[in-house]
C-alpha cells in the first residue's frame, strides 16, 4: 500500500484511477447495484421532486470510501436532467469561493461536495443561507466600512458525502432534507458488480473467476474493479485472457492479497502484533513504528477492515490480536487472547497507549 490513495485494497481513490473507475459507474439509478434501501429512498424522492417540478430536498450520502457516494451523486443529476457541479470540502477554504461556485448555478443543478464535513467553517455558515433561503450574503471590503451584500442564488440540490458522518455540525446536517447510508457489498451483489464491470471492460470472466475476486474485495466496489483490471492484466500477459479461478488466485498472489483481502501492510501489522508484541495489547504510535508506517495510515488505511473481519480488537489499553488474526498467520492462540468475535471499542473511548 502507499499512503491512503494508491493501495490495491485501499478503499481510497487516486487521481490517475478516476478515469478507469468512471468508465464502469452506473448511469442511471436502475443500473445500480444493491444499496436496495438506499435506492428505492432516493427514487421516490427524485420522482416526487419531478412532478412537482421542483428541487428535491438536499440529499447526504454517508459511509466508507469505495461505495458509491459519489456515483449516486452523478445518478441524481442524470436522473433530474440536470447539470452537476463537483468540488470537495477541502477545496473550499474561504466563503468566496463557496459563493462563486454557488452564484454559478444554473436552475435545477445539483451540486456535490465531496467530504464536506471539510468544509471550512466561514464557508459552512454561508451555505446555510444558501441551503435553506437560495441567498449568499457576499461581504465586500473590510473593517467599519465593510458591506454586505445579498445575492440571490438559483433553487438548487446539494448533495454531500461524508466518510465521517459523526464530524458534520449539527446545523449542517439538519439542512438535508435525505440522509442515507451505504453499507458494505455482500460477495453476492461483488459478483454481479464484477460481471457487469466485465462486459463493459471486455474482460472474459468465469462464474468462479468472480467469485474468487468478490471474496477478496472487503465487501467494495472500488476494490473489486480494482482487482478485475489488476486480474485482467495477469490473464492478459500470462494465461489465456479468460479470468477464471486458477488466473485470479495467481494474479492476487502475485499483488500480495490473501483470502480474506488483507494485503502486505495489513499482514505485517498482525505479524507484528503475533510476534512483537506476543498479541497486544500495544499503543498505536508503537504498532506504526513496528510496521513503517505513519500511525495514521494504519489507524485510517488497516485497521477499520481488521476490525471488521475480526482480526483486531481496539481497548482502552491498545490494539489486540483476535484469535482469528493469530489462526490466521497459521499461528496457535496463547489462552486468554481475544475470540474471534471480540467487539470493538469504539474510537471515542479508546486510549492510546505506547506500552507493549
């Protein structure tokens, strides 16, 4: 993995991706797949918002990176007829440029702020006014003599996505009018992904080709169009061009993604845990060092999936080895270890400790 944007299994996405990836992105809602809850929510609202010939109400898309966010976004405006506007929060530093991207709106647009709880917070208060009233108020020159003056903005739909729902304000999020969660993908609904990603990318794949990758794609999008082209590549140079299982299983050994999808990072974070650390508990800042790593890229990259898949337990004291991450290192558990199923401490309550 390198950093938080460029890893095989990262759910993170990197600027020379962007095109691959938006060539199999659904274009229309019916065209989407699975987030069944999330998509019959937001065809009511799209059709009820066309028949009365207005803007729907605001929509946040919330959850991890990967699923889909900012597809649905693009869906909605395809499915308006309308144009889209695509920033990012961490673009917006002063209220300024929020105001001349919004007084560039045309009627109907749909504008997406990609992780807006980023937003800076000068320009967080302007959208306020902007999200309820359609009016900025654009304050010209400084000190005594400054003036405020209001600008009327064209009726519009926000739509924003967070991967950190719990950092939005809470005046911010009670300007939506629709929020919604995506969850993770099962294997199942990665299958019909991957063959649909197929088709379009010309790839030959077999049912258990695809089943094999789904397996080893952490239950996301992004990470299994990753690992098709990836798989693609392999089949293409050193088999016969079709994606079958033996190809998969040799190409994804090849880029160093195991079974369950854990990677050369993930792997030598539980090594280290096992073997260093006789299982954790261990402080976080010691556990990055162990591996070479920022702490930050194993807090935000690694260890929401082992998490997940049970491998990692966050405690008040550190991180601890499950049974599971002992079992599966073809390590045998010393008793009194974490089971497989440990919950996690949530992040709110976790202290970081530095002591082995």
């Amino acid at each position: 993995m390198t950093g938080t944007d460029g890893g095989l299994v990262s759910a993170y996405v990197s600027e020379a991706e962007r095109d691959a990836e938006a060539s199999v992105r659904p274009k229309r809602l019916d065209e989407f797949i699975a987030q069944h809850r999330v998509r019959d929510q937001l065809d009511l609202l799209l059709q009820g918002a066309m028949r009365r010939g207005s803007p729907p109400d605001h929509i946040l898309l919330s959850g991890p990176p990967g699923l889909g966010k900012t597809t649905l976004a693009n869906i909605v405006a395809a499915e308006l007829g309308t144009g889209i506007r695509v920033t990012s929060g961490p673009a917006i530093e002063r209220s300024g440029d929020l105001a001349a991207i919004l007084t560039s709106l045309a009627e109907g647009d749909v504008l997406f702020i990609d992780e807006v709880h980023r937003i800076a917070r000068p320009a967080e208060e302007l959208l306020y006014s902007a999200m309820e009233d359609f009016r900025v108020d654009v304050v010209v020159g400084k000190g005594p003599g400054a003036t405020a003056i209001p600008l009327d903005v064209e009726p519009f739909t926000l739509v924003g996505a967070t991967t950190r729902a719990g950092l939005l304000t809470s005046p911010m999020r009670d300007r939506f009018g629709f929020v919604a969660h995506l969850d993770f993908y099962t294997p199942a609904e990665l299958e019909l992904l991957l063959h649909r990603s197929a088709r379009i990318l010309g790839v030959p794949i077999i049912e258990d080709g695809a089943t094999e990758i789904a397996g080893r794609s952490r239950g996301t999008p992004r990470i299994a169009n990753r690992l098709l082209r990836r798989v693609r590549d392999f089949a293409e140079v050193r088999a016969d061009g079709v994606v079958t299982v033996d190809t998969a299983r040799a190409a994804l050994t090849v880029y160093d993604v195991d079974a369950l999808g854990l990677d050369r990072l993930d792997r030598a974070v539980l090594t280290a845990l096992v073997d260093s650390f006789r299982g954790g508990p261990v402080g976080l800042s010691t556990l990055a060092v162990a591996v070479g790593e920022q702490p930050d890229t194993v807090e935000e990259v690694c260890e929401p999936f082992l998490v997940r898949a049970g491998l990692l337990a966050r405690t008040p004291r550190g991180r601890v080895a499950t049974d599971a991450a002992w079992h599966h290192l073809g390590r045998t558990p010393p008793n009194g270890t974490f089971g497989g199923e440990a919950p996690a401490v949530p992040d709110l309550f976790s202290v970081d400790s530095d002591q082995p």
